[in-house]
C-alpha cells in the first residue's frame, strides 16, 4: 500500500457524509441503484476502520461530493471519453469525487452485454480509498491497483488495502483479520 | 496447473473492443527499444508524464525517440505494476499501459513495505 504526500488523513473522521451531485448524474442507470452501489461501496470501508459514512441531506454540505462529468469539468483532470481514464478521486480532505460520465457504467453484467461496460461497484470502492488517504498499490489484487479491465469486477478488499487503511485510521473493533481472508480464499 | 495471468486476459478480453483510442495506438510501440524513433512516442512520454514516471520537459516538447529517460519511466512503471521488470515495451507492458485505469497519478506517494523479519540465535 502506499499513501499520498504528507500522509493526508480526515481528522476527526468518525463520520462522514456523501452526496451525488444531482445535476451530474447517469440516466440509464437508476438512482436507486447508484445509491446502493455507492452505500455498498463505503460499507466495505467502514467494515475495516472506524468511520461511518452517511448520505449528507444537502450536495453542498456532504463532506464527500460524488458525480459523473464528461471532459473538461474544471478540475484540470479532463475525462477522455470510453475507457482510458474511468474516474479519479482527491486526496484528504478535498472530497471530491469525479468518475467519467461517457463510461458505460455497468451495475449488472449480467443485464449489461456492452463489451466496454465498467463495473460501477468496483471503482467506487477503488475511489473511496483515495478519499481515505490511499494512493495506489503495486499488489495486483489489491482494490488499491491502478487499472480495472472492462467486464471486471474487483471489489473485495484485500489484505493490502486493510493494512494500509487502517494505519491511517486505526481498526474497526468489529473486524477480524480472519474474515477478511476467508473471503479471499472464497474469491479466489 | 499454471493458471494465465490475468493481465494478459485483458488482451484477450479487450482487443476487439474500441479502446480509447490514444492508449490503444500504443500497441504499434510493441517490442519497441531504446534509440528507436517511432511517430506518436512522444504521446507515450505524456501518458508517462501524466501519471507520475516522467517530469514535464520545462523547454521543449516531448521528442519520439525511445531515450534512456523513457526506459527508465518504463522500468519505474513495470516495477510499480507489479509486471516483469524488462525495460521493454513487451506485450504484458503494453496491454498494461492500454488497460482502462484509475486518472490519479501512480507517483505522490510514500511507499509501505512490511517490516522484514529478523531471526534471533538464541
């Protein structure tokens, strides 16, 4: 695992809140199901140490603000249309959280046949480690590795991701190492 | 039974579709070696430069000669990604660097090794 420059934490961070843009959002997929994708995401985190996240009651106020750009958004990290750069995230305590609104985000490959479909789940979970302060991990099975194939779906989190998140921000007092490696071994 | 590395199932996986098209030019960089000039190597060096393996050229442009700077982005990139450490744009290297990937940088980082374990005679 490797960190950002300075080692930015959220202090205190235990509890933040998240909103999606609602200006900067995708049709066909509906709100519903991007909600629970993004609340599946941050629980997989929340798992581990001790933060709670929770959807902010207003876009402006969330600590985490979350949407779907297409090119230049003004951030000076322009998106690139189908594939290439899917998302990008910023470091604490910035918030933002931007992914790239020409990506055929997929929440079910079972439904979703498009050969370029992204898997919505897994880079959400990717980003919210950024969020958290990881940067990106040379263990190819971490969700902390740079690139995602299309039609791929990565969203466990690996012993790599845990360790390092959690030198940030200390253990959840409910997680167990061994959890987390039965699961892998079911994965795998 | 020796399983196939899943990076190169991306390839396999991805070659038909439509890639975005800058990074999927860089397959004509395939087998590519230090000293050689090939059209469009300098959009390579920006992908490099992007994502943290080359600084910025502060005078001029990037050129498209395979120099000794863009090997050694190369082999910074391969040892980050965990892929075969070769100096080369072999094709793991390339299917990597063409892969759909995560827009922050790979370099502002502090890197975490797990502390070595040391024996005790005792």
């Amino acid at each position: 695992y490797a960190y950002f420059n300075g080692k930015p934490r959220w202090a205190p961070a235990k509890l933040l809140t998240y909103a999606i843009n609602p200006k900067h959002v995708i049709s066909y997929v509906s709100s519903s199901d991007i909600e629970t994708i993004f609340h599946r995401a941050f629980s997989r985190w929340s798992a581990v140490i001790p933060v709670n996240f929770t959807k902010a009651r207003d876009y402006s106020s969330a600590d985490i603000k979350i949407g779907f750009y297409k090119g230049d958004h003004g951030d000076g990290e322009p998106f690139d249309g189908v594939l290439g750069v899917l998302a990008h995230a910023f470091s604490p305590e910035n918030g933002r959280f931007h992914l790239d609104a020409e990506e055929s985000w997929a929440v079910d490959f079972e439904s979703d046949k498009s050969k370029v479909a992204v898997d919505l789940d897994s880079v959400a979970t990717h980003e919210i480690g950024h969020l958290l302060g990881l940067a990106h991990s040379s263990v190819k099975d971490a969700v902390m590795y740079p690139s995602l194939s299309p039609r791929t779906k990565k969203v466990d989190l690996q012993m790599d991701d845990v360790a390092g998140v959690q030198a940030l921000y200390g253990s959840n007092p409910n997680f167990k190492f061994s959890s987390l490696q039965s699961e892998n071994s079911y994965n795998h | 039974r020796i399983l196939p590395d899943p990076a190169v199932t991306v390839i396999t996986a991805t070659a038909n579709v439509s890639h975005n098209a800058t990074w999927h030019d860089f397959t004509k960089f395939l087998d590519a070696g230090k000293g050689s000039q090939v059209v469009g190597m300098s959009e390579l060096k920006k992908y490099f430069s992007r994502f943290g393996y080359l600084p910025v050229p502060e005078k001029t442009n990037f050129t498209d000669v395979f120099d000794k700077q863009l090997e050694s982005a190369l082999t910074l990139y391969q040892s980050r990604l965990s892929l075969p450490v070769t100096g080369k744009l072999d094709p793991e290297t390339i299917s990597a660097i063409t892969s759909p990937r995560c827009g922050v940088s790979d370099a502002p980082q502090q890197q975490h090794t797990p502390a070595k374990l040391h024996a005790t005679r005792r």
